[in-house]
C-alpha cells in the first residue's frame, strides 16, 4: 500500500477524468437543460473548478491534496477577481468563444461559490479513490 501512496496520482485516471469534466461542462453550456434551470450557468462553473483540480492533479501527481485544492482554489479566485479588471485588449479576448469560457466576463460571488463546490467534489473524489487518504497520512508524518 505505501508503494501506491509514493507513486501519487495515476495520471490515466487523471487524465480521463479532465477530459470527462471538459464534456461536461461544454454539455453543460450547449445543453442547459441536462440540469435544473434553478441552477443557471453554475454547475458549469463548479465543473471549471472540477477540470483545475483535476488538471493540478495530473500535472503535480504527488502533490499533497490540501496544496492541489489550495492551488485549485487560488487559480480559480484569481480567474474571477481578474472579471473585475476591463481593458480592451481582455475583453477582447474574453470575447471569443475560447476567452470567455477560459476567463469568463463579470465577477460573481455566486461564482467563487460554485468553484469551492467544485474543488470540494475533487477532494471528496480524492478521499472516495483513497488517494487523498494517503496523502493525508504523508502529510502528518512530514
């Protein structure tokens, strides 16, 4: 079992599991109707979130899952505090098709809301597989 703990994240998984969220959440903006209208736009940002996490992991496999949420969250922050700055040359980008699904357009604390949703589902996935288990016990003993 330490042996799996010290390889860290399978990057497989890892890898199909961003490619699986990245369908759903485009799903999820093509189709709104595969969710609950009283939902809105938000599962697709919690999803976002979701695919940061995911991407940290593949990227950072041996990261502990306290740093990857860390890392996730901060990401994610940041991309929505940065909707309060508008210049044209970002909102020129923001207005392709790739800009605003990357960078979104105006800030929402409802937003923030639903990236922490999304980073949890991750942790939660983490400690469901096992992994996030085991990087909690490596964490301790360090």
């Amino acid at each position: 079992m330490q042996k799996f703990a010290d390889a860290g994240r399978n990057r497989l998984v890892y890898g199909v599991a961003t490619a699986v969220v990245i369908i759903i959440g485009l799903a999820s903006r093509r189709y709104p109707a595969l969710f609950p209208a009283s939902l809105g736009k938000y599962p697709g940002d919690a999803l976002w979130a979701l695919l940061v996490f995911f991407g940290l992991g593949f990227l950072f496999p041996k990261a502990s899952i306290r740093n990857l949420a860390i890392c996730s969250l901060g990401f994610s922050y940041l991309d929505e505090f940065s909707q309060l700055y508008h210049a044209s040359w970002i909102d020129g980008i923001r207005s392709t098709a790739i800009g605003h699904l990357v960078l979104g357009y105006s800030f929402s604390w409802v937003d923030i809301l639903a990236y922490t949703i999304g980073v949890s589902c991750g942790v939660l996935f983490e400690l469901i597989v096992g992994w996030g288990t085991m990087n909690l016990k490596r964490e301790k003993a360090a």
